[in-house]
C-alpha cells in the first residue's frame, strides 16, 4: 500500500495522530505503526520520514524463514526497494487471519493502491525492472506464509474472567488474580502478566474447574520454574478439572524449566506451551537429565501435552512426556514442535519414566538443535508408537523415530521432507534411525525421505552422505520409502531393512538396499543399485524400472500383476535364469533374457508357455523395452 499522512506542518511533525496496519496469519501477527514523523515496529523506530510527503510504496510479509540460507523467521518491511525492517518479532496466539486497518487521528490519511497479495515472503529490488509493479513475488521455496506447526489460536473472548497487565512476585498463581474464587464450574480465566519478578509462576494452583489461559508478554520472570498447573516443590497442587495453556510472547523473559504440570495431582484436560518470544531464555532447575521443558514433573495429565517452541533459548533438553514419576501418565499423546529457537541438547517427544497411553511426536521445521531428536524418550513407556517429522531446521546430532531408551509399543516413523533440513555438526553427517539408540520397539519402522531433489546447501539434505537405518531395536519390519526423490545418486549409507518401497515418480541410484530383501517400485519410478543385490521379492508397477548388476539370491520373484509395461535390467549378463521367476495374477511364469554384448546389458521378461494374446502382447512389449533399455544408466 502507499500512505500520505498528515499535513507536514510548520510547526514540526505530528506523532499523536497514528496509522496501524495489523497482520496475521491465524497464529502470528504484527503491527506496523506509522505517524507523521516516522515508520515503527511497535515501539521501535524503523525508518524516520515526511510521511505527508510519502510517495513509496509499504509491503508487510511474515516469513517462516530459513536458518540454514541465512534467512530468519518474522516480518519483514520494504519501503519501496529498500528493506527497513527484518526478521521482526511476531505476536502469537491473536487469531487474526487477515488485515486490519486503523487509523487514531485528526489529520488526513490517504491510502492507496492496497493489495493482499499472499505470494509469500520474497521481494526482489525493483529498481530498473520493466514490470516492477508486480515485482513482489513469491520466492518458490515454500517460505510462504502459514501458520507455524502445533500453534493454536488464542481466543480473545468466552473467558468467565480476565485480567491483564498482572505484576509478578514471590510464588505467583496468575489464575487466582484473575478470579479469586474456586470450584466454580465452567470458569474460564485469562490472564496476562506484563511486569514483575517472581519465585514461581503458575497459571493455576489449587482444586479448580475450567479453563486456564497464561500469557507471559512483557518482563515478567521466575528464578526458579514455570507451570500451566501445579505447586512448589513439597506442597499439593491439586486438581485442574480443565485444560491448562501457557504462552511466552513478546519482550517475555524465561527462567528455570517450564512444566506443563508439577507437583500436582491431575489435570483432567490438555497442557499447551508455547515459547514465542525471541529473547527469553529458559535454564534448568536440575543437573541431572537436565531440562529446560518438560510436559509432566510428578503430574497426572489427561489429555494430550502440546508443546510449540517457536523463538527463544534453551540451556538444556526439552521433551513432551514426563520427567519424574514412574506411576504418572499422561493420557493422550505428548507432542514437541521447534520452529525456530536454539535449543542446546536433545528435543524428545516422549519422557524419562511413566506412561503415554497415546503416541508420541516431534516436528521440526526450523531452529538449531545441538542434540538429537527422538519421537519417543529416556525411559518410560509409550503405547501407541512414536514418529519424527522434519522439514527444516538445523539438527548437530541424529534422528530417532524411537528413543534412547524404555518400551514403544506401536510402529514408529521418520519423514524428512524436502531439501531445506540440515542434519550436520559442522564436522560431520548425523544420522536418521526408524528404531532408536536404545530401548525397544514392539512394532513396524518406516523412514521416509520425501520431495526430495538435487539442490546447492552445503549441507542441504539433497547432499545427505549420513548413515540410515531401520533400527536395530525394532521388533517388527523395517521400510525405506523413497517418495518423489529425483538426486542423481542418493549417497547415504543404508542398513537394517527388511523392505525398500520406490514410490511418487521417483527417480534416483542407491549403493545398496541395506540388506532388504524385498522391493517395490510403483508406477512410474525407476531406481539404479550400483551393485549386486540377493533379492528375494520384486514387484514392479506399470513403466516402472530396475536397473542392478545382477541378482544373487537362490530364488527371485518378480511381481508383474496388472503390469503392462515394466524394465527389468541387469548389466552382468546371467549365465542362466533359472532362479528368476515372474509372478501375475497368480501364475508363475519363468524368464527370458535378451543381451546386448556391447553394451554388457541384459534385459529380463516373462517367458509365457503358450502364444496366446497374452503371451503375444508380452513378448511384443519386452523387444520394446529392450529397445528401450539401451538408454539405462548402467
């Protein structure tokens, strides 16, 4: 948009009157504040002009960001070509998705040529460009604007009682401040503390019933922990009939450790915690298992624990489950998510002891994490599995789907989307595990590299040269899906699969299947193995395409069913086939091979008995393939 405000007065500029542009994306938002002397952030000057006299063009982006490229999560500011503000800090949990527009003032505002273009976070310098109108573009990396992963949105009304502009001291209950009675059922409190200093901060002590709601905005600090529901060490923090929800916003500070319930009997609902503010820092209150956060300390949680890391610092691990008590459970899932931040050790979906009876969760789609990340924990036990997702973000240590150790009860995964995820120390690759470093897995592994293609990050993820496993504690089978990767020749080591599925247009080289003796590739895919391979089950969709050594194992089945069109080749030319055989619709078929001596290439097909229609239309189509294949890598 262009604005023109005021009337640039002789007798200097007008500061009271004030234009407010607000913009969100349904769990972030920012303002821009404009007077008639000057461009702000909030309070913080960006840029000082003669607004009255202001002939350039605003454009306002929020930016998920990409720390590995250098390019930092928030709102970004251009006055015409030139960027006046970067990376600025956001304010979570508004519900606002959209514009709002506001002007507080007598002068004249004059707003022109407003737009929402929504193409995201990237505006090249339009200077000198033929079409530079349209010049706001979107980058095309997926930086657009979206809501951050595992951010709710926090109401702005339906509370029973709300009190903001709380000032902290000693051991604080911030829900008490808003509403100093108890037991009253359907109370939903809000609470905001701005200022303060305190021992302890809860959002709720106590028997209480309803909903709790805790935003720690402005300066307000605890020396020792934080809990969405609890008490000090040694008393009862009774019961929360209701869930509880604690947020760190803002010009916030931290403290010690973050729970989202400690020493308490139960909280009936869910726990949520959210770290949105960019300059806290959060320590620990133990050396031993040091933790930053934790979703339980000795605390009964009914529902699912939520945790949202989106900005700030963390001295120590974080983990979604429970760090004490070995009785305590948490009845839904327990979920990590880090968008942003820098946390100094390893995040864990899981805990060090209890019960999960659902499953177990960790997301990463940006920050710096120096440890490892787990879908599960250090103990404990989790009943309905355990997964990592990761689409960004820089990880100094591995990947486990499962933990380090304690029993996972159900399957666990792995899904590592697109190129932009960083798994290096600077000195050397991490690794990404289906199983865990320790502990045991009841169930099914699967890693999934997904959306993959050739890139140029130093340590982007289409360079990944790491060491991937199915996992040596995993129970059950262990897959590979390779899904829509198109990298030349995928360098990283494979070992500990039972199965390797090719899948979504695929087209890559592996070194080997990690010791898997079975093989799907799905229609329209096509894989290379530098080398010889002893598999013992094969199955091929249509125009899908194989091209290894040799096969070695004592008994090969190729599944062709409902298969027209597939290549099978093999550049060492098979003295005999007599260990090969094609499987469709249920009858087996034996081979047939056609070599072509120059190029040491054999193709292999099914060899039907009798010179049917069937038995035609596949022997046409091998001699057509075998033209064909004369272009396979080999």
């Amino acid at each position: 948009f262009t604005l023109s405000l005021g009337d640039g007065a002789a007798s200097g500029w007008n500061v009271s009157d004030q234009f407010s542009v607000s913009l969100g994306n349904g769990s972030f938002y920012g303002t821009l504040n404009i007077c008639e002397a000057y461009i702000k952030w909030g309070d913080t000057i960006l840029y000082s002009m003669d607004m009255s006299a202001n002939t350039d063009s605003l454009r306002m982006a929020y930016v998920n960001g990409n720390e590995q490229e250098g390019l930092k999560g928030g709102y970004y500011i251009w006055l015409g070509d030139m960027l006046i503000g970067e990376a600025l800090s956001v304010t979570s949990g508004s519900g606002l998705n959209g514009v709002i527009i506001q002007y507080d003032g007598s002068g004249n505002a004059i707003l022109k040529d407003m737009a929402l273009d929504g193409t995201g976070s990237y505006a090249p310098t339009t200077s000198g460009l033929v079409n530079k109108d349209n010049a706001f573009i979107s980058s095309g990396s997926g930086n657009a604007a979206s809501p951050p992963q595992g951010n709710i949105v926090w109401p702005e009304k339906g509370f029973t009682h709300v009190k903001d502009g709380l000032v902290c001291s000693g051991g604080f209950n911030a829900r008490s401040m808003a509403d100093s009675s108890t037991g009253k059922a359907g109370n939903s409190v809000s609470a905001t503390i701005t200022s303060g200093s305190a021992s302890y901060i809860f959002a709720n002590k106590g028997n209480y019933t309803g909903d709790v709601w805790l935003t720690i905005s402005g300066e307000g600090e605890a020396s020792s922990w934080y809990g969405a529901h609890g008490a000090e060490y040694g008393q009862n923090g009774g019961t929360l009939d209701g869930s509880a929800y604690l947020r760190f916003t803002g010009s916030a500070k931290g403290g010690s450790t973050v729970f989202g319930a400690v020493n308490s009997t139960r909280v009936t609902g869910n726990v949520y915690l959210e770290f949105s503010a960019e300059k806290a820092f959060f320590g620990t209150f133990t050396t031993t298992n040091a933790s930053s956060v934790a979703g339980s300390y000795g605390s009964d949680i009914g529902g699912n624990v939520d945790i949202v890391i989106n900005s700030g610092t963390f001295s120590s691990q974080v983990m979604g489950g429970i760090f004490s008590g070995n009785d305590k459970t948490i009845g839904g899932g327990a979920h990590v998510y880090v968008n942003g931040g820098s946390v100094n050790g390893d995040v864990m979906g899981g805990g060090l002891t209890g019960t999960i009876d659902g499953g177990t969760n960790a997301t990463v789609t940006g920050g710096d994490i120096s440890g490892s990340v787990y879908g599960a924990g250090k103990g404990g036990s989790i009943m309905q599995g355990s997964s990592v997702n990761v689409t960004g973000g820089l990880i100094r240590g591995n990947v486990y789907a499962g933990g380090s150790s304690g029993a996972v009860r159900g399957n666990t995964s792995v899904t590592v989307t697109g190129n932009s995820a960083v798994l290096h120390n600077g000195s050397s690759w991490g690794s990404i595990s289906g199983g865990g470093s320790g502990g045991t897995v009841g169930g099914n592994s699967e890693v999934r590299i997904k959306d993959l293609a050739s890139g140029t990050a130093a340590y982007g993820f289409d360079k990944y040269a790491g060491a991937i496993s199915g996992g040596t504690n995993v129970s059950g089978n262990r897959t590979l899906v390779l899904d829509h990767v198109t990298v030349n020749s995928f360098q990283a080591s494979l070992s500990d699969f039972t199965h390797v599925s090719v899948v979504n247009r695929t087209n890559t080289a592996l070194d080997s299947l990690g010791g898997a003796l079975t093989l799907t590739i799905e229609s329209g895919s096509a894989l290379t193995l530098a080398g010889a391979s002893d598999l013992t089950s094969l199955v091929l969709g249509e125009n899908a395409a194989l091209t290894l050594q040799a096969l070695t194992a004592g008994s090969v089945i190729v599944d062709i069913t409902g298969t027209s069109s597939y290549t099978l080749s093999l550049t060492e030319i098979p003295a005999n086939l007599a260990n090969i055989k094609f499987l469709s619709n249920g009858v087996l078929y034996d081979a047939q091979m056609t070599t072509d001596p120059q190029a040491n290439t054999a193709m292999i097909f099914a060899q039907v008995p009798e010179p049917g229609t069937a038995t035609l239309s596949l022997l046409g189509l091998a001699a057509l393939l075998w033209r064909r294949s004369r272009t396979i890598p080999h």
